[in-house]
C-alpha cells in the first residue's frame, strides 16, 4: 500500500501535522510504503532530512500552490492512496480533483468553533472559502479523520448549515521516549543548568496566548511565594515575541528568577526536559490533541491542562493528570492542586500516565490503525 502525505508545510517548526506524519512514515507497518508532497520550496533543507522521498512544490508561506495539482495528476498512479493533512490551504481542492474517492482529510483541530468565537472576523472571511472549497474537499472524502470524539463531535458547529463528512476517529499518539534516561536528562540540564536537582514543572510548546502561556505564568507568580522550591520551565518559540517579552516585563522579581526560558526543545534535551521534570504543564484554551501531552504521559509524567484540551476526558479516566477550567482561577487552582498531592499521590499518577500512553496512544501500533483507512470501503 502506497500512501501520499499532502500537507502545507513540514518546518519542523510548525510542529502538529508535520511531526504526526513524521511519526507515521517512520513507523509505518510492513507493506506499506509513503511519500510527502508539500508547499514548501523544494529547497527546503528540512525536506532532505526525512526518511521517505519528500517533494517541495511551493514557496511557503503563500497561500497559493499552482505547481501541486499538475504534480499529484503526474504522480497518482503511483499511490493507493492519499491523506490531506489541515484545511485552509490550497492543498484539499487539488487532491479532490487528483484523487478521487482515495483519499482522507487530516483537519488535525481547524474545525474547532473556538476559532470562530475567538476570531468572528476571521471565520467570516473563510467562509467564501469553505463553500467553495472546504466543504467539497471533506464531503467528497472517503474518511475525514479525527483525533477524538470530542474533535469529531465540536468540528460540527463551525458550519452547522453547511456540513457533510463521513467522519472515522482514529488514534493518534507519539513515540515512546529513549531508553537511557540518564543521557537525555544530561542533554536537558547543558540547555538549562541552573536546574540539576530542582523541582520544575515544564511548559512545552508556542509561547502564544491560544495556548494559555499568560495564564501559566500569572498563576506561577501567584503561587512562588508559598512553593519557593519550585521552578517553572517556559520552553518553546516565540519568547522573544513583544508579547511574550510584555508578560515577562509584567513578573515579580521573586516568580521570575524562577522561571526559565530555553527556547525550542528537540531531541534528547526535549526528551530529557520531561524526564526531569515533576509534571507537563498545558493551559491550552483549544488543542485538538497535544502531541506534546502524550509525550508527557510516555514519559510517565503527568499532564496538568485544561477542558478545552481535547483528550483531558482520557487523562481524567486513566487518573493521568488534573484538569481545570482555561481560566485565571483554573490554572491557578491547576498548580496548587498538584502542588498540594503527597508524593505517593504524584507516584501514583506517574505510574498511570505511562500506563494510559501504552494502552492509547504509541504511534507504532497506531499508525497501522490510520492508514488502514484505505483498505475500508
């Protein structure tokens, strides 16, 4: 089985779709064989570091690809069949017309009605966009994949008058983390030394207000002073954004010699941040599934987010982690709740979060669920 990834682009820096399907094609099951095709242009350095042929067609970051569906038309013979990663970008229209009844949507989170209350303007002007495009593109497919029953049943009420999909949920999940923990903690303290034998909680992902990073740090300062042993790690792009530097201009003195700001971590240093830290940390006000999360839980560390956090019903079941409102007295009451647990407590919820991501969420036996998709008609 021959698959095709269609998606915008595969910065690493983009995170989400582009690290899902490097996940899958590395971990693909035998039989089956994948190819990317992206709107990046075919120099993209990062392009030549994936592990399967990976085709740039594009000048990303415009929103126009004219070179794609030439290129899926030339190609389509080769491919059993195809998964569009996102929406709002011109990459569904193409494989609808390239691929017809073979292949899958990815929206990977775009239909969440948080976007049209957040941004009410921005959804009108998508609006021309999904009637003539969008709507097509998932009505015509042959599944529309979502991550959890809770993205599948929100992504209804972006357009209820105008909505058709044959929807399919599928897992998602990550790669378990390397085995020698000792060298990745190692790769984590040469970014963030200060922190050897410290207690920490971590924060991974955009330093950005729809991930809640205000609130996060506004409870931290709230709660320094009677927790003065504990540190909070701020990693991730955009730190230096005006603002993100506004909210750290804002911190007490006290709170901010305690806060830590590493930039983006990857690999080892990443693996390595959740390996020595107490909790993970997401005060997201819309994640549709938080890869960053269940790297988290493979790391038996537990997950301290917030309802809008798609899979926090499961992080709740498995008693994982906690759960809160998105709010500034939710996250607030997040930290002190953790804060507050005895050690037998926190052991137990360390235990069950390594426990949840082996029944749910290994990318390895996952990916063959996934894919499969076009082996159902």
């Amino acid at each position: 089985m021959r698959i095709l990834h269609i998606v915008g682009t595969m910065n690493p820096n983009a995170g989400g779709a582009a690290e899902l399907i490097r996940m899958m094609v590395l971990h693909q099951p035998a039989g089956y064989s994948s190819e990317i095709v992206t709107t990046d242009p075919a120099s993209a350095s990062f392009l030549r570091e994936l592990p399967v042929p990976a085709h740039g067609v594009g000048n990303y970051p415009q929103w126009s690809a004219p070179k794609l569906l030439p290129w899926l038309r030339e190609n389509r013979a080769r491919f059993d069949g195809a998964i569009v990663h996102g929406l709002w970008w011109s990459i569904g229209r193409p494989a609808r017309k390239a691929f017809p009844g073979r292949y899958a949507v990815f929206p990977h989170g775009m239909l969440d009605p948080y976007f049209k209350r957040a941004f009410p303007l921005k959804h009108l002007k998508k609006l021309p966009f999904w009637c003539a495009n969008e709507y097509w593109n998932l009505r015509e497919a042959q599944r529309v994949l979502f991550t959890t029953a809770l993205e599948r049943d929100l992504a209804a009420q972006s357009f209820p008058w105008l909505y058709r999909v044959n929807p399919m949920v599928v897992p998602l999940g990550t790669e378990p983390p390397p085995a020698d923990e000792a060298t990745l903690r190692e790769a984590f303290y040469a970014r963030c030394p200060a922190l050897r034998n410290k207690r920490f909680l971590l924060y991974l992902g955009r330093i950005h207000p729809k991930k809640g990073a205000d609130l996060l740090l506004d409870a931290f300062a709230k709660i320094a002073q009677e927790h003065a042993d504990v540190h909070l790690v701020m990693a991730g792009p955009g730190a230096e954004d005006a603002w993100a530097s506004a909210l750290q201009t804002r911190l007490p003195a006290s709170a901010s010699a305690r806060i830590h700001w590493p930039g983006m971590l990857r690999g080892s240093a990443k693996w390595g941040a959740f390996a020595a830290c107490e909790a993970f940390v997401l005060p997201s006000h819309q994640e549709n599934f938080g890869i960053a999360v269940v790297e988290a839980l493979a790391s038996a560390r537990p997950a301290l987010t917030t309802h809008p956090v798609n899979i926090s019903p499961e992080l709740l079941t498995d008693d994982a982690g906690l759960v809160e409102d998105d709010t500034a007295t939710g996250i607030e009451r997040l930290l002190t709740r953790w804060l507050n647990l005895s050690q037998q407590e926190r052991t137990l919820k360390s235990h069950n979060a390594r426990l949840s991501f082996e029944q749910r969420y290994d990318i390895r036996r996952n990916t063959e669920t996934i894919l499969r998709v076009f082996e159902q008609r």
